[in-house]
C-alpha cells in the first residue's frame, strides 16, 4: 500500500522481483497514475497516460482507455478542473426517488410539493 518511491531498499527489491513474476500487475500502476491525475487535477497528463497504458498488453485497462477517447475533451475538463456536478446529481437522485415511492397513488401537483418542501 506504500507508494514505490518510498519503500525500503528490500521491499522495492521484492516488489521487482514480483512484478517481473507477473507482469500484470503493472496495471495496479497504471491505476495509480490515472489516481493522482485525479487527485490533484493534471488532466494535460491523460494523454501521455494512454499511451502508456496502450503500449502495455492489458486488455481490460485498453478498453478503459478506448472509452476515454470517445468523449477525451469532457475526461480531460473532468480531470482538470474543481467542479463537480455531485450536488446536483444529488438532488436527481432524490427527486426520483419521490416519484418512485409516489408512483401510482399521486398526481404532479403532489409531487410538486414534496419536492418543493420536503428535506
């Protein structure tokens, strides 16, 4: 769980051994990479991460990468900016919710009120 550079001399020497084992492990990497583009908002890095990621033979993490490509403008906005849409996804969420639990034994106007009012 420690991050490569901060190891012991022995347990970075493991960790090759392991890794040259089972080359697919690699993959753990790359996830960790495509992490801290996220944490800390470095959205110019995805590119070259996809490279990476392609020139290595994993199959599941290609797919990853080909779906990223389809909309790379919005992937690259979403890993470098601040905003979030969480909140208002929040509130879809509870607004459907409602319309849910009402479904059948209510009209929109009570509906309406429950979202307007409710908590």
């Amino acid at each position: 769980m420690t991050h490569p550079q901060h190891l012991a001399a022995a347990d970075a020497a493991e960790l090759k051994e392991i890794r040259t084992a089972c080359p697919h492990l690699d993959a753990a990497l790359h996830v960790h990479d495509f992490a801290e583009m996220l944490h800390h908002l470095r959205g110019d890095q995805l590119p070259g991460w996809m490279e990476r990621v392609l020139a290595d033979d994993l199959p599941a993490l290609h797919s990853l990468v080909s779906g990223l490509r389809r909309d790379l403008d919005a992937v690259t906005a979403g890993l470098s900016t601040p905003w979030s849409s969480g909140q208002v996804e929040g509130h879809v969420t509870r607004v459907k919710l409602i319309k849910r639990m009402a479904y059948g034994r209510a009209n929109l106007d009570l509906l309406r009120q429950r979202v307007l009012l409710g908590p």
